[in-house]
C-alpha cells in the first residue's frame, strides 16, 4: 500500500484514560511508518464546565465547526481516509456526514458502549443493562447520563443521528471494535454486523526483541496485584469481599494501585486489613516493578468491560491474570490459558488462587500469557492490522 494522508480525530475527555493512549500509540506508528497523520482534536479541558453544559445541550447532535473544519483540511490536504476515536461530543456526528459528502473513507474505533446505550458502560445503579438492548432501539428513559433525565434524552437522540448517518454512508465507514464484546453489543443493538471489525489495542513492546518467550520473573513476590479506577464497577470491592472470606488459606497480599471515588472507602480498608496494601498513583519504574513481582494481575470487573490494558501489562511480563466472568466476555484472557477466571463466589475464587500456588503451573500460564502478548497485542501486530483495515476500506466503492 502506498503512504496514506490520514486525518486522525480525537475528542479528548477532562481527564486522559485508555483511549487517549491508544489514540495517541496510533498516531505514533502511523507517522513511524512514513504516513502523513493530520492531528484533528477537540478538547474538553479547553472549556468551563458552563460552556461544555451548553455546548452539549445545543450543539452535540450537529456540530457545524467540525463539519467545516473536516471539510477544509480534508480537501486541503488530500486527505485518503479519516479515523475518529471519540467524537463525544465536541466533534458530534458531524464528522460522518462531512466524510461522506466528501466521498472520503471513515474509520471510527468504538471504546465503549456509548453510541447504543447512554450509560456508557451497559452499567448503572449496580445493574447489568445488556438485557436492555434491542435492535433498532436508541431512546431510553432514565437518568443514565450525568443523573439527568434531559441529558440522557439529549445523548439518545445524538445517537438516533449517528444510527442514521452510519447507515447513509454504510459504504464507506468500518466500525472497529476493540473487542468480542464491543462487537456483540454492537451487533445485538441493530449495527450492522458487516462493518464491525475487531481491532484490540496495543502496547509497546519494550525489550521484547530481546526476551525470550519462556522467561518468568523468578523474583515475584506473594501479591496480586489491581491497577486501574476505583468505581464501583471496576469490582475491586467486591473482590476484596470475595478474598477476605478465603484470604487464610492463601499467602497473598493485594496491591490496590489507582484513585477514584471508592478511593477513601480503600484507604481506611488498607488501614484495617494489613494484607492490603494501597497506592493512590504509580508510574514508571515503580509500576513496572510493581507487576514484574506479582503473582498476577486481577481484573474483577462486574460490568462489560471493552478491553483492559492492565491485563496486557502483565503479560509483557509473563505475569498472569485472574480475572471475572465479566472481564472474560471481551475475550481477552482464556480459563488455564493465559489466566484463571472466577465466578462471584468464593468458592470460585478459591479454586483460581489454588492454581497460583503451584509455581510450575503459574510459569506455564504465565509463559503462555506472554505469547500470547507477543502473537496478539503488540504495537507491530496492531499496525499491521490496522493497515488491513484501512486497505479493505479504501478498496471498496463509496457510492
């Protein structure tokens, strides 16, 4: 394939996350590989929280500066193809409609559940909403946005819109999901099956040219380790309710490392149970070092989870994972392949912690963890993969 122009759209949220790295990974492998990426960002902290209310409330269906703004750089440039992360909600659906009366190829990386349900998260209230969904359906009522019955209906029409130019420019537009379970929502709420593609995230590779496959940290350390938000729906709550019942029977530790509003409730947790340990922020060396030393990496989600970068940080490092049926649906970590998972239930807790204790069954998951990593995840196999996608959008007819 020849180098593409490609205009890459982002709508930053206040606070960076997940789809910020994978936005910006993107963009560093697409120029490392001699293509021309014209940044197209909007940024929320670049507003009051009164302006971005107002903004929401009248432009979020339909924003012309965006319409416009795509337009112009897109013929200025020659653009080839135009990918969009998030278009929540300063860029809008706008950025469909331009693209298709410019004829221009569409890529849109779904991260979340948001364009079929206004919760987000298919989460809400401690409740699994995916019972909920059904095809063609895209008003609900309740408070699932931002606690307001207005805002949710405001989001439910926005995504009424985007069903609408999605199917006008069927043609010409994929949808790439970053999972199985992202594709299945997806596909069960009335999206065309068709123009939904797997496309997994990646992480760098770090000095993996250099590591051979079979290497396990012989240093790891009797702790399991959590990073990530401290929501409710993250589940590490619930784990911690779960392991406590069984937690004499096992040498482990638990390493809490994240901030969010259970962040007091895992503070004064922490201070009442030794055998948790919590840090509100880790980076770099100390959080590599940090899952180096586990005994594996715990994902106890109770929601739907779309991905779960943490996972794959572990399997950098031959690190396995324990992880809740909930996590599981995203396909990422397999049952006695690259990592156990457990049930809402001790007893299933129990029988996954049980096979940590044996170190060769441990090193051999955790060997096949990495392959898996090094096979799957890593930023040349995600390059490669998103270049396919890329071709087989622009070898097909936009009519």
């Amino acid at each position: 394939m020849h180098k593409l122009t490609i205009l890459h759209c982002h709508n930053y949220y206040l606070y960076k996350g997940g789809e910020e790295v994978q936005a910006e990974t993107e963009r560093k492998l697409l120029k490392e590989n001699g293509h021309k990426v014209i940044p197209f960002d909007k940024r929320q902290g670049d507003y009051s929280r009164l302006a971005l209310f107002i903004k929401f409330l009248f432009f979020s269906h339909f924003s012309i500066k965006t319409f416009f703004e795509v337009i112009s750089i897109s013929r200025k440039e020659k653009v080839d193809i135009i990918h969009v992360h998030n278009t929540h909600f300063l860029i809008s659906p706008s950025i469909i409609f331009a693209s298709w009366l410019l004829k221009k190829p569409l890529v849109m990386t779904l991260h979340n559940y948001r364009m079929i349900h206004p919760s987000t998260s298919l989460y809400f209230r401690s409740e699994l909403l995916d019972k909920n969904l059904k095809k063609g359906k895209v008003f609900y009522f309740g408070k699932y946005f931002k606690d307001s019955y207005l805002l949710t209906a405001r989001l439910c029409l926005n995504n009424w819109i985007y069903r609408k130019l999605i199917k006008l420019h069927k043609e010409g537009i994929l949808l790439l999901c970053v999972s199985n379970v992202v594709k299945k929502f997806h596909a069960q709420s009335g999206i065309d099956s068709s123009i939904l593609k797997i496309q997994h995230n990646c992480l760098n590779t770090l000095d993996l040219k250099n590591k051979e496959s079979n290497e396990v940290y012989e240093s790891a350390k009797k702790y399991l380790i959590f990073l990530g938000r401290l929501t409710e729906e993250k589940g590490i709550v619930r784990f911690l309710e779960l392991y406590e019942q069984i937690k004499d029977e096992f040498p482990f530790e638990i390493v809490i490392c994240g901030a969010g509003e259970l962040e007091n409730h895992i503070t004064m947790y922490s201070k009442k149970n030794k055998w948790v340990k919590y840090y509100s922020f880790v980076d770099g060396i100390e959080k590599e070092l940090l899952l180096k030393q586990a005994q594996a990496v715990i994902s106890p989600s109770i929601y739907y989870e779309t991905f779960g970068f943490t996972m794959l940080e572990g399997f950098r490092y031959s690190v396995p994972a324990v992880v809740s049926d909930y996590i599981a649906t995203n396909g990422i970590v397999e049952d006695r392949v690259n990592g156990y998972v457990y049930e809402d239930n001790p007893e299933s807790l129990r029988n996954c912690l049980k096979k940590l204790l044996d170190e060769d069954e441990r090193k051999r998951i955790g060997k096949r963890a990495f392959e898996n990593f090094r096979d799957n995840y890593t930023e040349e196999i995600g390059y490669k993969n998103l270049i396919e996608k890329y071709s087989e959008l622009l070898c097909s007819k936009i009519e």
